[in-house]
C-alpha cells in the first residue's frame, strides 16, 4: 500500500503542517504549540491541578514537568499546594501568563475560524464523526492488544 493511501500518513502530515503553524504564531510571543496547550488548559479562576493537565493534552508526566518548571521561571505560572491536601498541587497563571493565554487563545480561534470559512458545517460534521471513529477504533485495538499480551503472559505464567 502507498503511503499516500493510508490514514495515518494523512492524519501525521495535517498535524505537522498545523503544528508547524501554530509554532510559527507562538514564536512571536516566545512560545511553542505547546506551552500554548498548557497555558490553554490551565483554569483562569482556580487553577488546575498539575495531575490534570497533562492528560488532558497528551503530555508525559516528564515533559509536563519540564515545561511547568520553564514557565515558573518565565513568571507565567506559580504553585500552591492544596490547602486540604498537601499531595495537591495547583497550577495558576500570573498576570504575564494570562496575557500568553490569551495570545494563545486568539491563534486557536483564528485557526478554527479560517478552517470553518473554507468548509461546509456538513463535510466538518462527517470530518468529526470519522475521526470520533478512527478514534474508537484505535482505542479498540489498542485495548485488545493490551489483552491479548496480558493474556500471553498469564499463559507463561502457566507453564
């Protein structure tokens, strides 16, 4: 199969033009895609938890580490430790962080709005509706993988 037929040379090849794109407009404010997600994610009242953030963007533990202590040191953000429970930490933004979440924000919308004047609000929704399938069939066969080396290893065990 040519790897222009596939799915996942489409679906890699759209992330990293749009990636690319959203760096190139972070760039100007000393940024990345990236801190942009965090920042994006980060609750503008309450804070969020710092466990929360990273799942809620697909990033490891390690990196989110990384970055949170990066944008510490940039005075976007700040940690309090939960009052109620000192394992909690929450992550707010200062003022300056704010101020990046709101430039990121601005390339978020703008890009949403290009994509929806160049495409019909039909061929979005199928657009949504086959990657909300994609998606389920990924999470399908990664879970049926998992279960079936479990099962390999139960076997194992066995003999």
């Amino acid at each position: 199969m040519r790897k222009e037929k596939t799915v996942d040379f489409h679906l890699k090849w759209t992330w990293h033009a749009i990636s690319r794109m959203y760096n190139l407009y972070a760039g100007q404010e000393d940024m990345t895609m990236s801190i942009g997600y965090v920042l994006l994610n980060i609750d503008l009242e309450k804070g969020t938890p710092a466990t929360k953030i990273g799942p809620s963007i697909g990033m490891e533990p390690r990196s989110l580490t990384r970055m949170l202590k990066t944008l510490e040191e940039k005075k976007w953000i700040y940690r309090e430790t939960d009052a109620g429970d000192k394992r909690f930490v929450n992550v707010f933004l200062t003022d300056e962080g704010k101020k990046r979440r709101g430039f990121a924000r601005k390339g978020v919308i703008a890009f949403n709005k290009t994509i929806q004047e160049k495409i019909s609000p039909d061929r979005m929704d199928t657009f949504l509706s086959v990657m909300n399938d994609i998606k389920d069939a990924v999470e399908s066969t990664t879970s049926e993988t998992k279960e079936s080396i479990l099962s390999k290893i139960k076997d194992a065990e066995n003999v």
